[in-house]
C-alpha cells in the first residue's frame, strides 16, 4: 500500500494511506544502511510503500520514492550528520516578525540560501502587524523592500486578524506548503488562526529574553480544509548550509547569480578579488549591504564549520 509520512517521531511513522488512513508504521533496517549521510532516512513528505508483517501485524515502511526535493539543517543530536526536516515542497513559507523576537536578515538569508540550492520557492509572510510600533514598522518595511527588490514574495498578516490571512490562503491553496521560522514567530498560532480545528500548542514568549519556546517537537504534515496541506517545522537556530562548495554559496544568492560570469575569475569569492562584479554591484547600490555582509558571515561560517561536507 503506498502513502506519504505526515509525522516523524524518530521510531515510529504516521503514514496517511491512499485509503485516506493513518497508520503507524515502523522502518526496516535496511533503510539506515544506505543513508549514512542523513540522521533520518524517512522524513515528512516522503512517498513510501508500507505492508504488513507476519506474525505480530505490524506495519513497515519498505520502500521510499526519490524525493523531488528536500530542505535540511545539521542533525541537532549527531553533529556529523545532516537532518531532512521535510521533502516533496512545492514551496515554503517563511514566517518572520520584526519583533517579539526579531527575525535578523541573517536568518532569512541562510533559510533562502537553503530553499534556493534545494529548488524550493520562498514567500516571506511577516506576522504579528497587531504588535508593531513605529520603529518595528520602519524596519520591516526596510527588510521587506530587500527581498521585494530581488524578486521574493512578501505577505503581511496578523494571526489574530482573519482579513489579512486571505492573500496567506490563497498561496498555500493546492500546495503542500513547509512552514518555517524562528521559535516565538507565532507558525503554530498562524496554522491555528487558518485552520481552527488543529488546536496546535502554542507557548508564551520568554519576557526575559524576547524569544520564543519551542512548541513543535517534530515536523508534522497537517491537511487544509481549503485545499492543500503543510508542513509545520520546528523552530530552529539556522537551517544547514550543507552539501555545497564554497563557491556554489553565491549562486543561491538570486541578484548575485545573474554577476557571477562577468566576474574576472570563474573561482571569485566575491571578497577582495581584482574585478569582481559582485563586488562592483555592492559598491554600486545594486546589491544590499545586508544581503553581501550575510554572504560574507555565511562563507566564514561555512569554511569553518561545514567545509568538510563538500
């Protein structure tokens, strides 16, 4: 019977069925043999077929599809390994707030480097308008016309107010949509607000330290009643910079891959290299210096922490 995985609990998968049915199901070992590199061999999203045992009647998950695409971090509990959050998006929906936490340009830079290099449209939906003040709302419309400028689509809604939540359901309509940000953005309180009867935990913000508590320990594929469905992701620090060379890093930064071949030297860095375009459009207004200080921080990063992936 084949069906796609709607929860991972790490041993245990729900699986809706083609029956429309949810079954628990297990993993058979094989499948860990042959995916060193990943923490997780199955992830929500992914198609599989799963029968039956002999015997105790339990259901196993025997067999995975190629997966479309895949967005990943590093495995928060094997540091060796990398973690697939979700496969099989037609597109993600990153929810950021300018504050009651701050989301930083350098999050969103790292999540959109991510869905680029893995082929997953991005929609920026900033939350939360009902609690803006005029100094949040000058920084969120300089952070929103970043993205704007560079072709990204920006929503902006307030879970608690259901008329700006139209233009959110008419995007996931038809879709399987991940759902991604940081922890405190209010993904769980949106999910609630555009389909009441899921009735997700959702948690306070920490007054002490402006951010927020984890409410979704898993990732976990919910149906909409409008059409479509999503998938609600932990909240997480950064998604992984992974399975790149160093200098594949700017070719998931849109404005600056258009540059890349009038570039002097087809191995440029875009740090301090004689006639360098990326550079050139820096200095010229036509790449934000948000965007090239994020590159730059990604490639340090990345050299020191995750170069030994390539």
């Amino acid at each position: 019977m084949k069906g796609v995985v709607i929860k991972s609990t790490g041993s245990w998968y729900d699986v809706k069925a083609e029956n429309g049915e949810v079954i628990k199901c297990r993993l058979k070992g094989l499948f860990r043999l042959d995916e060193s590199k990943d923490s997780n061999p199955i992830a929500v999203g992914d198609h599989v077929t799963i029968d039956r045992t002999e015997g105790d009647d339990t259901w196993m998950i025997e067999y995975r599809e190629e997966r479309r695409n895949y967005i990943v971090r590093v495995s928060p509990k094997h540091k060796g390994a990398r973690q697939i959050i979700a496969s099989n998006i037609d597109q993600a929906l990153l929810i950021v707030t300018m504050a009651n936490p701050r989301t930083s340009t350098g999050f969103i830079d790292r999540f959109l480097v991510t869905a680029e290099a893995y082929h997953i449209p991005t929609i920026i939906v900033f939350n939360k308008q009902d609690m803006l003040d005029g100094k949040a709302a000058k920084k969120q419309e300089f952070v929103a016309d970043i993205y704007k400028k560079i072709g990204y689509k920006t929503l902006f809604v307030s879970a608690l107010q259901p008329e700006t939540l139209k233009p959110v359901k008419a995007v996931l309509k038809k879709k399987t949509s991940l759902i991604a940000g940081h922890s405190g953005v209010g993904k769980s309180t949106l999910l609630n607000a555009l389909q009441p009867n899921l009735n997700l935990r959702t948690e306070e913000i920490s007054k002490m330290h402006a951010k927020g508590m984890h409410t979704t320990t898993f990732a976990e594929m919910h149906f909409l009643d409008f059409g479509g469905s999503v998938i609600d992701t932990p909240g997480v620090k950064e998604f992984g910079i992974l399975d790149f060379k160093t200098e594949e890093i700017s070719h998931y930064f849109v404005e600056m891959r258009a540059l890349l071949n009038n570039c002097k030297f087809n191995n440029c860095m875009h740090e301090n290299e004689p006639g360098c375009a990326v550079r050139q459009a820096y200095y010229d207004g036509k790449i934000s210096e948000e965007r090239y200080v994020n590159y730059l921080s990604i490639l340090t990063d990345y050299r020191a922490n995750y170069k030994h992936w390539e």
